[in-house]
C-alpha cells in the first residue's frame, strides 16, 4: 500500500508545526510533517522566544496581534509554553539611544532610571542608565516548550508527525508534485510545503528554482538558575559599549525559569559563512567566533546588566535565521510549479509572526482563499527574478537595518 497524505509538510521547526497544525484545523485530513530530526532541533532551537511590536506593515501588525491570542490561548488550553505577556523594555544605555526612543513615543511609554530598575527588580542598574521604553504588547514564549505542545495539539487533529525522517528530493511529474522521497521510501500527496528555512534552497534546486532568502549565523546563550525574576520583560538593549562608544550593544535579554537567556547580532566571522555554500544538516559545530564576540559585548554590558557577569556556565544553541530582500517573509506556491509551496523568510521573526503566516497558507491550501493582502505582500515571487544567489539578497537587505 502507498504511503500516501493529503499534504507533507517539511520541516519540523516553528514555521512546520505551526502550518501542519492550521492546516489539520482547516479540516485537511492527512497533514504529515517530517522532520529530520526532532521539533524544533534546528533554527528554532536557537530562537529567543520572545514578541515585540516592531511590524511595519498592516499584514505583519494583523500577524502579530493573532500570535498574541494564539499563544495565549494555547497556553490556557493547558499546554504550558512558558508564555508571559511581561512586555518589551527597550533600556536605552547612553544618551544617543536615549533621544533615539524618545522620538515620537508617547511620554506614558518611556521610564526614567528608577523606574527602569523597579521594573526590572534591580537586573538592570538604574543609576547607569539613562532610561527605557516599555512596549507592553511585548510577550514571551519558551521554544523548547512550543515545539512539544504544537507536535501534540496536531497530533490531537489527527495530523502525523514523523521525526528522523529527513526528505531528500522532491518527485516531480512536470511542474506537478507527486511525492517527497525520504530514506524509508516516498510519501505520496498532492501538496507539499517546504518550512525548510536555511534549507529550502538544497531541495528546490534540483528544480531549477531559487528563494530570494539569505541563511545568517546566530546563538542564543543560556545561563543556569541564577534568580532571575518570571517578571523580567524582554529586554532590548541599546546604546554604546561605555568607553568606546564607536561599538554598539546589540543585545536582547530574557528570564525563563529562573535561567538568563540572551544573545546579540555579531559582525564579521562567522555570520555570513552559509551565504551560497552548503549548509551542513547540523550546526552544532559552527566555528564559536560570535557567540566570542557577542560574550565580549556582554561582559562590557555587565557594567549595567550586573547579572551578564553572574552566570558560570552557559549553554549554547545556534541557528540560521533566513531574510528576504525587503524583510518580509515568503508564503505562498513556488511560481511554476503545481502543488509546491513554501513558508519561510522568517527574517528572526518567526515566533512574532509565525501564527499569521500559518493561518494565511492553511486557508490558501486548504479552501483556496485566503487575506488577499496578506498572500500579495508575501507572495514568493514579488521580485520577479531580480536575485539569483545568496549574496544579492543580503546586500540588498543590509541597507534596511544599517541605515
């Protein structure tokens, strides 16, 4: 008998489970997510699991806001995924960044020092920073925890999840899918949708076909119980390193169980290594030069962050968040082919927006209709060819967040 399902989704990270769930909620009977390893043991693994408010455009501001009451809900349905809606501080550590946040907020949003202390319980150190600003949409998620909830509540639908199945080609009749095939044999279906990330490149190019996405290296760093409070809000720091103020503080910070986790976007070696290469199934092995340099950033930070100096071992989980020309992900069918979609160009929004774009795709997929907007902002074609490697897209993209 044939391996068969209605719709295969690949790929057993954030963006994955989150379809292969919509989609078995839209009434699509056989939903089969693979993954080649566990959920959420890729990308996703190394996500800071927190939400902020920074959508620029109404489809990204309606995904956040349905993420929000996802997560919640979730949460309240008796899967615990460590969500707390303890808002988003920006702590503004010089004077720059200070007039920075100042511009065009309202004044009941920003925080003097003291006030950013009090809210903090003290993990920041309110005499040696100049102030804050406080979105309090801002909520948190704990990966780890989503991953197993999300793989229960599809499997509760009716949906199947294999891991250790990695896919390693698509079978193809024309433009048509016919199956993906994977190391225990093919599994047959009609759709399948690629939540690959980094990936999606290696099984679509056999095909012919290219993502306009860029793969970046990045780590998040999690320290053992050290006290820190389930209150703390996401931080996000700001303002230059004190005594050299030619060198930025790129740093975001958050509580879980009592356990520090945070990290920072680092320049230089490694960040950029997968650009047109390779990516090797794992990155468990990647050369450690920016969790180096982004340690280095914390321990300068320590000055006003007194527990980045605390932790005495660390643990580390690295991943390869993928961005798009202008910053915005890629939902949609691959242009060309039939049956064949993709949901990636997470742009280290996936947690934020992951929900959203879900819910746009499962409604596509499923019924054939879907937010309108939605599918055209994010539609996978909308560059119409102008990118054809790796590169090009991140030099496009780097103007977007250097200006």
């Amino acid at each position: 008998m044939a391996d068969r399902a209605d719709v295969v989704v690949v790929g057993g990270g954030i963006m994955g489970c989150l379809l292969a769930l919509h989609l078995a909620e839209q009434g699509v009977e056989r939903v089969r997510l693979l993954e080649r390893d566990g959920v959420f043991q890729g990308t996703s693994a190394a996500g800071g699991g927190f939400l902020s408010g920074w959508a620029a455009y109404q489809p990204e501001t309606a995904a956040a806001g349905y993420a929000l009451d996802f997560y919640e809900k979730t949460q309240a349905s008796g899967h615990d995924i460590g969500f707390r809606r303890n808002g988003t501080l920006y702590v503004a550590a010089d004077e720059r960044s200070w007039q920075g946040l100042r511009m065009g907020a309202e004044d009941d949003a920003l925080l003097d020092p003291a006030r950013v202390a009090e809210l903090t319980n003290d993990v920041v150190a309110g005499d040696r920073v100049v102030g804050g600003l406080l979105d309090p949409n801002g909520a948190q998620v704990h990966p780890p925890l989503l991953g197993v909830a999300l793989a229960e509540l599809l499997r509760a639908r009716g949906g199947v999840v294999e891991t250790r199945r990695p896919v390693t080609g698509l079978r193809m009749d024309g433009s048509r899918v016919l199956a993906v095939d994977t190391p225990a044999g093919p599994v047959e279906c009609d759709c399948v949708v690629l939540a690959t990330g980094a990936w999606s490149n290696r099984l679509l190019k056999p095909l012919g076909a290219f993502l306009p996405l860029a793969p970046r290296l990045t780590s998040r760093i999690t320290t053992g119980p050290i006290g820190i409070p389930e209150s703390l809000p996401t931080l996000i720091v700001m303002g230059a390193i004190p005594g050299d103020p030619a060198k930025d503080i790129p740093l975001w910070l958050r509580g879980q169980y009592g356990e520090l986790l945070w990290g920072g976007t680092y320049r230089g070696y490694p960040r950029d290594i997968l650009l047109d290469a390779e990516v090797p199934d794992r990155l468990d092995e990647i050369p450690l030069d920016g969790v180096t340099q982004v340690r280095r950033v914390g321990k300068e930070a320590a000055s006003f962050i007194p527990v980045l100096g605390q932790a005495t071992s660390i643990r580390l989980k690295h991943g390869a968040p993928c961005y798009t020309p202008d910053g915005r992900a890629l939902v949609g069918q691959v242009p060309g082919f039939t049956g064949l979609h993709v949901l990636t160009g997470d742009n280290e929004a996936g947690i934020t927006f992951g929900p959203g774009y879900a819910r746009v795709l499962a409604e596509f997929i499923a019924h054939g209709e879907a937010d309108q907007e939605s599918l055209k902002s994010w539609q996978v074609d909308r560059f119409d060819g102008a990118f054809t490697s790796e590169s090009e897209v991140i030099r496009a993209f780097l103007p977007r967040v250097t200006a």
